[in-house]
C-alpha cells in the first residue's frame, strides 16, 4: 500500500498499513474525505454524465450523449485512485466494470476520441488530453493493485499502458501529450509490475519534451514545457500544473534510472521556483490567464490562481524530491503547502471546492449554485462542482494517501517528516505520536517496539523556526535547542521511550521579500505552519478587510478558538470621501486611521466557511 | 471637418480646418504618423491579406482565401478614417473601389460571413464582430464625408447603416454586438446625415444591452456589458475597450436625444472608473485574461494591460463627455491618456507599437519579429503587427484627429483643453498658442482676431497642478495663481493681446491612494502631464530596475535631454545571495543597499526605444 514506490532513493516510503493517523488536523479531514466526498464526487460525476461517458461508449450512443469536456474521463479515475487509497467504496467495482467494457480491443480508451462521429484517436495532442488521462487510469489501476490486489482496474490500465507504448514508443508517434501526467503513472506502473518497457516509455516522454513538438499556441510552447528540455531549464514556468507533474514524472525517471544529473535539474528548477515563484501558502501559479506561473517574484494575492491542483502536485513533487535526497526542505514544502493550499480547497463538509485560492478577495461575490457548475474563481466561497473538476478528486487521493507522507525509513532508522496523531510500524520499530499539531507545538514519540541494537530516530525541524527555535528532548530528560533541519537521536532505544519535539507555536508576523512587489508594505500572521488572514465576518460592522492596518511593531497574540489577534490593529474608516483621481503628491492628506481593540485573524484554510466574505493574508502596516 | 460633431451640448467642437498644430511634442508624432504610420499600416495589411480580403470576396475565392480573424475588416476601415482626418493617402481610393465592390446588393457587408462556405451571416452575434465592423466602415465614411466631401466610402456606409437599422431595428433581430462599437458611429452618421432613423438605431442598441441577450460565456456577460442596463450600471467593468466604446456611445445618444439621466449614468461610471480603476498613466483594464477591468483598486503595475485602444477609447469617452458638460476633468483625463497611453504605444519611428503598456516591464523579453505577427504582451520592445493589430490603426486615426481636441467654442467664447503650438480660429477669432509644452510649462496665447466685443478664454488649469499652483499673466500684466479647473479671462481683447499660463513643470513625487495594494510603498515621477519611468538601459552595468530604491524626502530634479534625475536613489545589488524561502521574520536581515549618484527617469511614452530593456514605473521607497 504504498503511494508512491521508488526502487531506490535516499528514503524508503512507507505504507498506508504501516502508518495510521489516530486523530487532530488531518484526521479530521480524513474522516470527511471518506465520508462525505469521495460520495459528493461520485454523485456530481453522475449527474454531470462523466461516468454516464463510459457507459454511452459501450451503447454506442457516445456521440450523442458525451458530458463533460476531453478530459473528464480522468476524473473517475483520479475518483477511483482516491476510492483505493481511502480503502475502497461500494461504487469503485460497478465503475470499474463499466471502465473496462469500453476500452478497445487495442486497449485505447477514452470517451472523447476515436468512436465515430467523434474526433480522430491523438488528432490533437496539444489539447486533447488522451496520454493526461491514461496516466490518470493507470494511477488508479496501481493504487487499486496496491491497497488491495492487482484487480480488474489494473489489468485495464496494462492494456492501456501497452496501447501507449506500441503507440508512442520508438518506432510509433514522435509525440507528447499537452498535459503532462503520465509520466509519473508509467514509473509507478513499471516499478509494480517490474516491466522495463513502461519507465523506458516515461523516459522517452520527459527526454521528447521541449523540443517543440507541439504547437506553437497563444500562450506560447512555455505552456505545456515544450519550449525547453527538462534537462536544461532552470525554473518551473508556463501553466502550473502541467510544469509539476512533469517535474515529477521526471524525478521518478531519474531516480529508476539513476540519472543524477535529471534529478539535479528538477532540484535547480524546484529551489528557483521556491524561492522566486511561490506564495507564502505554498501556492503555485500567479496568472489567471493561462492559470501559468509568472515572471520571478511576480505574486499578486489578489489575483493569486494558485490552482488546488498545483498544490496537490507541488507536493507529490516536493515528496518524490525528499524520497530522492532526504533533504527536510521538501517536506517543509510540502507541509506548507498541504495546510494552506491543500486543506482550503474543500469546505468544511468537504462538498465543496476551491479551484483557485487567492490570497486575497476583495468582493464577497455571489454564492455559487448548488445544482450547476460554477466557474473557476469567481465566488469568495466554495463551489460544489466546476465544468473543469479536477481539484475535488485530486484533494480526495491526496487526503486519501496523506499518511504515506508523515514517515520514511532507511538503513540508519526512521525519519518523522509530517507532525500528527499517529502509529507508525516499520521494521521492527513501533512508534506513538502524541499531539494536537499545528494546533499544539508539542509532539510526542512514544517507542512501543524497538529492535535491540542502536538506531536513529530523524524528525524534521520546520523551516517555519527560523529565529524562534525548537527544543527536543530526549528519554533521557535532556533538552537541547534544534535548528531547522532534522534533529536526529541515534541510541538503543527502549520501549517505552519518549522524545518531545517542542515547536514555538506563538504566531508571529511575517515579512516579505522586498523583491515582491505586490506585497510591500505589509505583513503576514503565521503560526506554526499555519497561516492566517483576516476575513470580513469578524470585523465590526462598517469595516472592510481592504481598509486595515496594523502594527508590527506589537505582537499577535493567540485568541479563542485557534484564532490570533493582532492587538493594536487599526481600522481606517472607508474611502467615501476618497480623491476623483487616486494618485496625488506626497503631502495629499490621508484618510484618518481609528485605532480598534484587536483585529482577529483565522486560518487561511478555514475561510470563507460562513458565508460570503472578503479576505486579506496580507495586513498593511502603518505607513504608506 | 468636425470628428465628433453634437448637434448639442455644453461646448462646439472645432474641426480641423480650424485648429493647427503647428510644432512641438504632437506635432512631431502627427507628422511620423502621416509620413510613416499609414503606410506601415497599409503595406501590413497587403501583407496579411486584409485589404486583400475584400478582392477575395469579390472574386469568389474567399472561402479559401480570407486572412486575418473575423474583424479584420475593421482595421482597413479604422485606416482608412485615419487617412481621411490625415488629409488624405494615395491608396485610399483604391481600397474604397474594393470595398464598394464587396458589398451586397442589400447593404450586407462582411469578409467573414455569409458567402459560400462562410458561417452564415450574423450567426455568432457574441464574437463575430459583424456590427462591430460597420460601426468601423461608418465612421470612416462618415470622416470621408466631413474630410473631403462625400464620396464612395460614404456611400458604402449609408448602405450598410441601412442594412442594420432594417435588420436590427424594432422589427428585426433583438440583437445586439459582442462588441460596442456600432453606437457611436450610427450617431455620428445621424449627425452628418440628419437621419433620425440611424439615431434610434444607437438608442435601441444601447438600451437592448445589459438584458442578457447574449450568451453567458466564460468571462461573463460582464465582459461585453451585457450583465447590467447601461442606464444601472455604477462603473465600468468587462472588456475595457468594449465598456468604454459603449459609454462614448451612450453620451452620444443621450447628447443627441436630450437623455440627462443616460448622460449622469455614464458621467458616474466615468468618475468611479477613474477614481478606482484607472492606471497613473490613465491606462484602463488590468486584466490579461480578459482584457478587462479588474476590481477597484486592482491596478497591477506589472500586470498592467492597459491596452493601447482602450486608451484610445478612454479619450474617445472623455471627449465626448467634455463636450457635453463642459467640466475640464475629462479634458484632463484626456490629456494624461494622451501623453502616457496614446503617445506610448507607437515607436519613435512610428512603424511599431505597444498593444499593451504595462507600468513594470521585469524582463527584456526577446526582440519581435520584423516580418511576422507578434504576441499581444510577449515583448519588452514595440512590435511591428499582431494578430489582432487594432492598436496601430486606432493610434493613427487618433494622432490625425487630435488637433480637434485642444479647443472648442461655446456662447462666449473659446476654451482652451489642451496646450500645443497651434493656431486657432473661430467665431471671428484667431489665437496663435506658442509652447514647448510638455517640456515647457509656459503657454503664451495671442489675439492674432478678435471681434469688437468682449469674450471668454477660458484655459483648463490641469489637475496635476495640485500642490503647485499655476499662474495665468493677463494682457496687462497682472498675474495671478489659478487653481486646478478652469480659468477665464473675460473682456474686449485687442489683436496682439498676449495672455501667458504658467504651469509648474517641476518633476514631483506622487504617491498612490493606500487602498491601491499594488503600488503600497512606491512613488512615482510625474513631469507635468508626463509620467516618468526608470529603464535598465539607463542604469549602470549589474544593476536591475527591479532593485532600486528611492527616498522621497530627497526632489527628483530635471536632466539633460527631457530626463530626470532622482537623486539620492539608491541601488541595492540584486539578490545572489537570496533567501531559499522568500517569507521569514521581520527581523531577517536584508541585502545591502548602496548609494548611486542619481537615478535617471525618462518620459514613460519614451521607453523600450534602445533595445530590449526592463522598466518600473513607480519606484520602491527606502523602506521594506
């Protein structure tokens, strides 16, 4: 059962029977992933026709009766993938069956293309999105042989896998898909299945890419990572999604084949990406247009995509990277971006999404339908459905797998990556994490079983410590300062062992870049790795989030209810005497600013869950 | 030869036999207008196949043979206005013959529609563009007519009118364009026509808009206007070109129908669109997806569109709007858009432009191809065509009609808008204007005529002068300070009266309204109505624009050669020892800055004329 299984690699990934979490943050969103969800997706994709697709293929009537845009088939598979790494469902066997009754006898499969009256088979790969969705299928054909034996799914997936490789390999169709993905599924399925031929097929794609096979279109061959190798560019660019996947699929490339100086270049890219194009949540892709990363350092929270998606395969690539390295900077990536980007997707109830998670809404918007599909960002709240859905499923395989990501083993021991409740087993050691995490900053570590010689026990001290430092102590009572990075305790353990990782939770303001232009002159409230925003609903009647101010020089404060409050915070009164033109010398007066008693900030994650509302992440100070 | 021509209203329009620019900053872009624009337009056009489009259809082969998207059409008829208000051109009549002899025998004219093999006509009235293409060829016939007499192109263009107005009249198709555009010009030929029925026609097409007719499509009905009755609406929103084409259509409506309330609507979308949604440069439309307006105060500098006919469109608008009431802050309006939008987007030489005038440009981008299409916003440099290439042609048609703009005459007198050398006459009176305005801020105005009575000059004080007043020196010396608006000399005036307006041409901070998140924490530089700009090709050899610095307690001070020096800038080296994580606690340390010797600013109309470079607009201040 485990997600993603490199052969080689600094770290060895555990399983989802090795690692259960037992309760706190992600339980909780487990728990609604698995029951509520996972059932909310199946039910829209009926009503919407996608899995109705399959069955209208099998009829022949698919011409007629197709729902959904060219790539919608890959939905009930991402569905199917999250359905097995959630341990199953009772729709997955009658999906499954109707899935396979429509493949061809070749084993192509796909509901838009081929069939008459449809368009030609691979008549447009920039666009049509056929490889995209047989990653998606062979994906949930591994996770399906994976959680719980090679069943119909997987055999489904072989056939289309071979399909692809007869067509797409040496000899066939010198082509890549517009959308990257399947790069990563062809690993996943060479690495189950032991077949040489299908990382060789994924190899052939990353190495393809760049050189200008696809069109040339609006956006430019940036897009889709056409424009340059994978070997030789030196940042993540063009649509956001399509450049992690790749990037991933190209890390697990390089690591079944050894390839160091790939993994390098996906390294290089991933730290510029980092360090010039993200959000403060782990947000990739600042432009709505072609949903693209900008140019460095171009990140506007108010107009922020920062796609759900993106999220999603930022961290499936900032986890195959910490796989390859054992580098804890990926697992802070990741963290950050499953807390801010990951868990504000879907709504409380988890049956409803965001597509986009802006770091910044201005106008409350209107509600969206309940019985139709919305648009891709235009509501400050949640959405059930989208015309493009790709973000409920892909949230759902994320929860579903979660576990995998919070522990890994190697010779020397196990590393902690991600803090939760949780059991963990793995050779030979049995471990009990304690805490309430991000919530609380204490983490226990219980030693149930342990083997009887000296291991190490490796726990990753979050970058978010920086000048606040953590402490660890050891069973032995003593307790040291630890910098961010791993802390590491080699010992023969006992069993009944404790280590305490204690992380300064106080919230705290945090500055930007100054090379970020959209976001000088203001800070941002982090606790943990957490981080916050204000939103309309707490603030007193008359007042705006676009009219605050507060005050770095004082401090934020933890408030009721996993709030902070930001004391000293000032209100300024809105403009309704504002200036005809809105540009003026230095000296123009200013609007007075009213001091208010505490401005209460929420989790980022957790807005815009009661009702229409605007938010801000980023807080003006004082000034200017 | 009056461009816009009310038959009412506050201020008469003068035309261009009247007004003469006769040197200076216009003068020198009117004579690469006519010397180089047109024809650069022209040969393009040839190139691309839209003139040729029209022979095409005469001669049956269109289907096979049409170049350019759906409203290709419009730009030969956008150019051949620009070379009727230019005075004339050597190919026009021989485009007019091929244009003639594309129309059909009911006035249907099309190169896009209708023929064999063609979508049939008005069968995608969202994006088709066909009403939006006869508003084009109605105006240029109407040019024609007011230039140089009626001739064929008017012809044509009465028989089109006529085509619309039986088939989209009160008994026809209740419909209406995807694109505003047709309302302005059926005013406009109602005018020179006296037509009623055309009149109506602009009347109905403005008020069936806002209802819904079209269809809802991924931007929204917003995007063309047709979300809210143009009577309700409070500001101007979706596609900015098409929002501010029909406002200036709605003026023209309610100007010739006595509508007060339709004239106050626009009148209050205009004032909050410029108080909320405008650029310093006067530039509208911030979104790239769309090319839309954003929300208030979402004015990105980086992410500027700002695109160049929207510019075009906005002095259309204020024009208009400053006939009608008389209130200088549209002439204002109109001459920020003029010096930083219009005068931007062509190059020095006048055969390449701008489509968009972003106020950040944060890399060089590559250089455009001489010979091919460009991307609308790919390039730091001007581009000699584009796919859709509306900007050039519109540039061209609005330097041949600006000597229109810088007076009109009421009941009492004169009113001068905008300062240019120039010669003036009418009502019996003749002024002669001599200025090296904008580099100089002294106009003297002479009485060359003047009846035997006493009149009114009226002179717009420009808003820009708040904070440093202007001086208005009368015939007998007096002077004294006049604020921003309007001041009047009322008296009986003496040929050789000489009246001087002194304007203070200081180079100054200004500082952007807080609630303008974009720009929080910047100054820029304005030189009079010219907004100024630092250009990395301006800075010394390692240092990047996107690492400068300012300190406005210092004065930007004039430079040689039209530039301006700020001194004490500073100049922080770029960040080669950057941060992996670009957030972090308020007290990280920073990179050093070190003091330069000045930063030199050049007029923002200026910019990207000596090689790919980048550019900010407004300059980050000393601090965070």
């Amino acid at each position: 059962m485990v997600p993603v299984a490199p052969s080689r690699g600094r770290l060895r990934p555990l399983g989802l029977d090795q690692v259960r979490i037992t309760g706190g943050f992600w339980a909780g969103r487990r728990h609604i992933n698995a029951t509520a969800t996972l059932d909310h997706c199946h039910d829209w994709m009926e009503r919407v026709g996608w899995t109705g697709n399959f069955r209208a293929a099998v009829e022949g009537r698919i011409e007629r009766d197709r729902g959904g845009r060219e790539f919608a088939d890959s939905d009930v598979y991402k569905l199917l993938e999250a359905m097995a790494w959630a341990g199953g469902h009772s729709a997955a066997p009658a999906l499954v069956e109707t899935i396979a009754a429509a493949q061809e006898p070749d084993g192509y499969l796909n509901t838009a293309y081929g069939r008459p009256g449809q368009r030609p088979r691979y008549s447009d790969l920039e666009w049509g999105h056929e490889l995209y969705c047989y990653g998606h299928l062979i994906q949930a054909g591994v996770a399906q042989a994976r959680a719980g034996g090679e069943g119909e799914l997987t055999k489904v997936a072989r056939r289309a896998a071979d399909h692809v490789c007869a067509t797409f390999g040496p000899d066939g169709i010198e082509g890549i898909c517009g959308h990257p993905q399947i790069e990563t599924a062809l690993v996943e399925l060479a690495r189950l299945t032991g077949e040489q031929r299908y990382l060789d097929q994924a190899a052939l794609f990353v190495d393809r890419r760049g050189h200008g096979t696809l069109a040339d279109i609006e956006f430019g061959r940036a897009y889709y990572q056409d424009d340059i190798p994978v070997r030789e560019a030196t940042v993540l660019r063009g649509h956001a999604v399509r450049a992690l996947y790749l990037a991933a699929g190209a890390v697990d490339v390089a690591v079944e084949t050894g390839d160091e100086s790939l993994l390098a270049a996906v390294v290089r890219q991933w730290e510029a990406t980092v360090a010039r194009r993200t959000y403060l949540t782990g947000g990739m892709g600042a432009h709505h247009r072609d949903e693209s990363f900008g140019e460095d350092f171009v990140l506007p929270p108010d107009r922020a995509y920062s796609e759900t998606c993106a999220g999603v395969a930022s961290v499936m690539l900032s986890w195959r990277l910490l796989l390859a390295t054992g580098d804890p900077r990926f697992a802070d990536q990741a963290e950050r971006t499953l807390f801010n980007v990951v868990a504000t997707s879907p709504s409380a109830d988890g049956c409803s999404f965001f597509y986009t998670n802006t770091l910044h809404r201005r106008s409350p918007g209107t509600v969206p339908p309940a019985d139709a599909e919305s648009p891709r960002a235009e509501s400050s709240l949640r959405a059930p459905w989208f015309e493009v859905s790709c973000c409920p499923t892909n949230v759902a395989r994320t929860l579903a797998l979660l576990p995998a990501y919070l522990a890994t083993t190697d010779d020397d021991g196990i590393q902690l990556h991600q803090y939760a409740d949780a059991e963990i087993s793995a050779d030979g050691i049995a471990l009990r994490l304690r805490t309430d995490y991000p919530v609380d900053g204490q983490v226990t570590v219980r030693i149930d079983r342990t083997p009887d010689h000296p291991w190490t026990l490796s726990l990753r001290v979050p970058a978010w410590t920086e000048g606040a430092p953590a402490r660890l102590v050891s069973p032995d009572g003593a307790r040291r300062t630890v910098a961010p990075g791993t802390a590491a305790l080699t010992r023969r353990f006992r069993p009944g062992d404790e280590i305490r990782l204690e992380l300064p939770m106080a919230p705290r303001w945090i500055a930007p870049d100054p090379r970020i232009d959209a976001v000088r002159g203001t800070v941002a409230v982090q606790r943990g790795p957490v981080v916050y925003c204000a939103e309309s609903v707490d603030l007193p009647d008359g007042h705006e989030t676009d009219a605050l101010r507060v005050d770095p020089s004082t401090r934020p404060v933890d408030g009721p209810d996993a709030t902070v409050i930001a004391p000293g915070a000032l209100v300024t009164p809105d403009g309704r005497t504002e200036p005809p033109w809105p540009y003026g010398p230095l000296d123009r007066p200013r609007p007075p600013a009213a001091a208010a008693a505490g401005l209460v900030l929420v989790p980022y994650h957790s807005w815009a869950n009661r009702g229409p509302s605007t938010m801000r992440v980023w807080l003006p100070t004082g000034g200017r």
